[in-house]
C-alpha cells in the first residue's frame, strides 16, 4: 500500500536512525580526540576520494535529466564541491584538512594510498546513480538528511580535542551546514513527490539503505586498517609517509 | 622499455607473492582450525556472493569478444561455475558446502546477508572487466595463477580440523584444482602475447593488482565483520541465524 508523504518520510528518517555512519563507533573515536594523528590522517586521505567523486556522481545524474530545470537546481552541488570563481569549493577545503594535519596535499590529491574496499564502496555510488532510475539516484543523496547533525558534532569535537582544527581547516564542515539543507530540502521534495507508489517507495527506500551501506562500509574499512589490531592492505597508505614539516600539527 | 615474456612472467608472479589473499590472516586461521563454526559461515555466505558473480563476469567479457575462437575458449569457465547436463558446476558444489556447514542454502542462495563491502568489491571486478580492455580483463583472472596452491592447503587444512569437511562438501575447491591450471594457461599465454608493449604490460599488472585487491577486501570485511572484535554492518548476516537442523555439523 502507498504510503502518505509524511508516512513515507518517516521510513526514510528512520533509515538513518538506524543505519548512519554517525553509529559507526569510528566517528565517535574521531570526535572524542581518540584517534592518533595517523588514524586522523587515513580518515583524511580515505574520506577525500568519497569528497572527489561526488561532483562525478552529480554529473553522471545530470547526464540523464532530461528536464533542464532538474538539471538546474542540481548543478549547484557540483559548484559546491568543485568551485567558482567566488567559491573555492568543498575538495580544495578538504585539501585544506590535509595540510592541516600534516599531509603532503598532493598525495591526497593524488589518490594513492587510498583503501581498495574505499575506492569499491564510492565507486558502486557513482555507479548506481549512473545506473538506477533518477528516483534512486535522487533517494540515494537523502543521507544529506542527517549529515548536518555529524557535521556538527564534529566541528564540535574536533575543536575541542585537537591541536589542527580551526576555522581554516574545519572549513569544510562549515560549509556544508549551509549547503546541505538546500540540496536535501529539494531532494527530499523531489522523493515525496516522485516515489507515488508502494513499489517506488520501496525502491527509494532501499536506494537511501545502499547510500548508507557505502558511507558505514568506508568507516568500516578505515577502522579495520588503521585503528587496533591495525590491519593494512598491500598498497594502502603507510602511517608516517607523505607528511610534509608541519606534521606536528596533528596532535 | 617492453620486458620479455619471461620477465613479464615473473613481474606478474611477484604481484602475487607480495598481495595474493593467502597471505590474509582470515585463510591462516580458517585453514587451520581457527575458525568458529559462524566463522566459517560468514566465509561461505560472503565468499558465494564472488563465486556467483564470476559467471556474470565472464559472460561480460565474452560479450565484448568478436573473435569466436576467443569466446569459445572461454565458454568452460561459465559452464565449470553454472554446471552442464554431466557437471552439476561450481555455484551448485558451493551450496554444498553451505549445507555441510549448517546453513539454509536457500539464504546463502539469496544472497541476502551479504557485507555490503564484499557486494562493493565483487561488483567492481564486474564492472572492470566489462569497461576495461581485454587485455585487462584477462590479466585480472590471472589471480588463478596462485589459486591451486590455497585450494590444496585449504583442503588439507578445513579435512584436518572440521567435521564438516568431506569429499562431498570440499568437491568445489577439488574440481578447482582441476578446472583453474586450464583457464590460466589460455588466460597466461594470451596476456604473454598481447602485452606487447611496455604501456600494455604496466596495464595488465595493474590490472592484476587490482583484482588482489578485490580479493583481500573480501577477507579484510569478513575479519573486521566476524573475528574479534567483530562489528557486523547493519543488514549483513547474523552469527545463529538462518541455520538449518544439522547445524552441529560445522564444528
């Protein structure tokens, strides 16, 4: 049976309640001060190919709208994240993380050494939105829905407990408290009112599951490499490699 | 500068010394004795998620083919995995094993349960092998080079300590020994022969490189999942579930 709207964001909320990476005991190590600088700097490196793919997953969904007005609103998210001329963009702020703790940008920027389950895990995003219906595509961004909140408490915590974060280098987060609720508020407009039968609304519902099975299976994949017992694949980033002198920020 | 066949040869050989997944600590302790009888299903549950997609895989690759004699050398290997009238083939003797170890085989069929991580890895070679070049989608069989080796120990490991493993269940990985010296020869000499420049041998090792990537993520999301401390991702398989009666065979 169809579901209302309002019933219907309900089972999407609850999703979250149940499923985001905020419950990934990773994030709460990351926000307590309880990660070493090297888990810091993995999660850096690993978390900016999720950063640098996600303007191509925007653009592998506009190449399939039709309507110039969806493609409209949605071009805004890839000017947040690569740029304009007034907006240095979402991956130059996470480059900015980078130098921040110490890392060698471009390394990071480089990609290399980043976790093979990580390159997996976004890659299977980028693909699904090239491959599913836009309503699965669209109902795949809604984790956005609880992203303001983790961003928020990390601002929080990594304020209080680490010596790199500031203004300059949390200026990611930052931006993404503004950006965010636009792009979700039409996204989540945009599922209401498409997934109008109980079979789409399944098929959003678990397009937002997948989106949240990426999201934990890259904090899995960090926490099983670089937090104890460390376990890191062949070819994947070393602890004390590709730091640049100011290392000795990321304590 | 282009190597020559036999140093192409053993640069692929040393791919495999150095990052093939018998060197992961998840095969040390199945193979010997290690393993908790939900161990051992989490390794039969995720590892039939590769298994059947590996007919997938190489129908892809033969959809790309235009030389006939190409596709039908290639042809055994759907026919070795999805069985003939005289072969029950390799998806079936895998459910095999899935019964001797106590599990409903209509579950692992499923697929459901499945780490999201191990979907994310096996779908990528899938991917890689229908949108790189040939060249590239041979050389990442080419992992089946180092196989016979972890089939053998594997054998000998799971009959010494399991009272699961008999000729019945362990008849996948026995077929194996003889089906995997054939592909990889076809698959060896080709890739020998068709990586006739340096460009192209550095693309069928990275090629390599990649699907033992593919393989090691497996085992990494099995171990962060199942093996202490174990954190099982939400939706995956949980330890005393879907079993059938005789599940007091898999100790």
């Amino acid at each position: 049976m169809t579901a209302t709207p309002a019933e219907f964001e309900a089972r999407l909320r609850q999703i979250g309640a149940e499923r985001y990476h905020d419950k990934h005991p990773f994030h709460h190590l990351l926000h307590s001060g309880g990660c070493t600088p090297d888990q810091v700097r993995a999660w850096v490196i690993n978390r900016f190919y999720y950063q640098a793919s996600i303007p191509m997953k925007d653009a592998a969904f506009m190449s399939r709208v039709e309507d110039p007005a969806l493609r409209r609103a949605w071009r805004s998210r890839i000017e947040d994240h690569d740029g304009t001329d007034a907006n240095e963009g979402g991956i130059a702020r996470w480059l900015r993380l980078a130098d921040a703790v110490g890392l060698d940008r471009d390394y990071v920027a480089s990609k290399r050494g980043v976790l093979p389950a990580t390159r997996f895990a976004v890659d299977a995003y980028v693909r699904f939105v090239r491959d599913k219906t836009l309503l699965e595509a669209v109902a795949a961004s809604l984790t956005e829905l609880f992203a303001p909140k983790i961003h928020a408490a990390r601002i929080e915590g990594l304020l209080a407990n680490y010596d790199f974060a500031d203004d300059s280098s949390l200026s990611y987060f930052r931006n993404r408290l503004n950006e965010a609720p636009k792009d979700v508020a039409f996204g989540l407009a945009w599922v209401l009112d498409h997934a109008d039968t109980a079979e789409k609304q399944d098929a959003a519902a678990a397009a937002l599951v997948f989106k949240t099975d990426v999201l934990w299976s890259q904090l899995d994949a960090l926490h099983a490499a670089y937090v104890t017992p460390a376990r890191i694949p062949p070819g994947a980033w070393q602890p004390d490699t590709h730091l640049i002198a100011a290392r000795s920020r990321a304590s």
